[in-house]
C-alpha cells in the first residue's frame, strides 16, 4: 500500500482544517496517510519552525499534501516554502467570495470553533451538561427540555451520538435504553409514550452488537449473539409498532448517525 504524509496546519484548534482533510483523503482507499496535526501556528516563529519541520522530512521522495487554514497573510507567506503539495484551505475561498459579496473578510483567527458567539458556545456546553445528565434514562424527570431522546438496545451509540449532537450542534438530546423487561411487555415505557412524538430510534446488526458488548462484559448472556438477534429484533418490532423512525448504525460513524438523524428528524442545527 502507498503511503504518504499529511500535514495539518492551524492558526487555531485544527478542527476545521482536520475535518476537510479527512473528508478528501478518506477518498483514496489505496493509499495509508500519516496524519500530523500542527495546531496554533498564530506567529512568525511558530510557522518558519513548521516550514522546518516539513521539509526536513521530504526525503523519502514523496512530497507531504498540507492543509492550512491559517488566515494571516504574512504567516500563509511563510508556509508557502513548505515543500510540499500545499491546500490554503481559507484563502482560496475568501478571496473570491470577497468580490462576490463586495467585502473585506474580518480575518478573525479560530472564528469557526472559538468564543466569538458566547451566547451560542454556553448554549452548546449546557447542552453537553444535558446529555450527561441524562444518559441512560437517568433522569427522566427532565425529558420535557429534550429536543429528542434516543432509544435501542443498550451499547448501540445512542451516548456518543447524544453527546456529538449536544457539542457540534446545541441540540438537546437524551436517551433511553430498551431493555428485556421493555420488550416483554411488547410496549414502550411509560415514560417514553409521554414523549413520542420527540423519540427517534437506533438499531445495529446483531453480530455487531455481541462483537461490542463482548468487550464489557466478555462470555455474557448479555453478550450473547443469539441475545442480541432477539433484543434487536424485538426493538425493531416495537419502532415499527409504534411508529417511530430509526436508522441503522452499523456500519456509520457517530458524525454520519446525526447527520442521518438529523435530515429525518428535521431537528434545527444551531
């Protein structure tokens, strides 16, 4: 397999620059990057080092591809002696879409992921504290102030994906575990009919489940495949009894399970 080096660049976390190169790079199946991440190159020491850094390791004949999104015009300078295939990730965008809108950009260092909107960030953080406090159907009392609960088979993603939506997108979500008991009675908790119409439900193929649940509780019932065929079969049956959407996270990551969720849900990003 072909190998090569990435490197990230930020004048800020690396967040932005990170996503969009994982985004383009996971295109190329064949080919194994070596990911570096330099965060915070906000002065003219820290980008002549990272220059430094670069092409002391261009010696294995393959170029490194960079990433930049970092916004100062006389560090982007700096970085351009990078020998290396190089994406300055802001600038080529900001430059024409200053003509099209007919104005100067701020040139606002970390505008993206920093504090400029406190309003929107503590939103975003008491939303985090939301979906800690009420994983798990731990308190349920408080269900009202969701903006969805999350419901399936225990060890199906339902707390990561709470908790990438309360961090990403300031959306309040709990969730709520299905458990034997439930799906004997045939019938969801009371508590959840309470709230149905916010409930939106997570399956997972049963051998990836037992895969999972193996690494908690190894050699279990609980673990068990053929325990796992019956819980996601019956969940399944109750979502469909009662009319609630759900999706598959098999084979999903946590950012493409609330994507999902989200475009069926109609959820509003903020």
């Amino acid at each position: 397999m072909n190998k090569r080096h990435v490197y990230i660049i930020s004048d800020s976390t690396g967040i932005t620059a990170q996503t969009l190169a994982q985004s383009i790079v996971s295109q190329f199946e064949d080919i194994k990057f070596q990911t570096t991440v330099i965060p915070y190159v906000d002065s003219i020491e820290k980008a002549q080092q990272t220059v430094e850094r670069i092409n002391s390791n261009c010696h294995d004949g393959e170029r490194p591809i960079i990433f930049d999104t970092v916004i100062a015009p006389n560090l982007s300078e700096i970085l351009s002696g990078a020998q290396g295939m190089r994406f300055d990730v802001l600038n080529m965008y900001l430059a024409p879409l200053q003509v099209e809108l007919g104005q100067k950009s701020t040139l606002t260092v970390g505008k993206a992921h920093g504090r400029t909107q406190d309003a929107n960030y503590k939103h975003r953080i008491d939303a985090v504290h939301f979906a800690m406090e009420n994983d798990d159907g731990a308190k349920t009392r408080y269900y009202d102030k969701a903006d969805v609960i999350l419901i399936g088979v225990s060890r199906c993603g339902k707390t990561p994906t709470c908790l990438y939506l309360a961090l990403q997108f300031g959306i309040y979500a709990a969730n709520y575990p299905i458990t034997e008991e439930d799906i004997e009675d045939l019938s969801l908790p009371k508590v959840l009919k309470e709230h149905k119409q916010k409930l939106f439900g997570l399956t997972i193929a049963p051998d990836r489940l037992s895969l999972i649940r193996n690494e908690r509780r190894a050699n279990s019932k609980y673990a068990s495949l053929r325990q796992c065929q019956n819980e996601v079969r019956e969940v399944e049956g109750i979502f469909r009894r009662h009319g609630i959407d759900f999706i598959n996270t098999t084979d999903s990551s946590i950012e493409e399970i609330a994507a999902t969720m989200l475009d069926k849900s109609g959820l509003h990003r903020s």
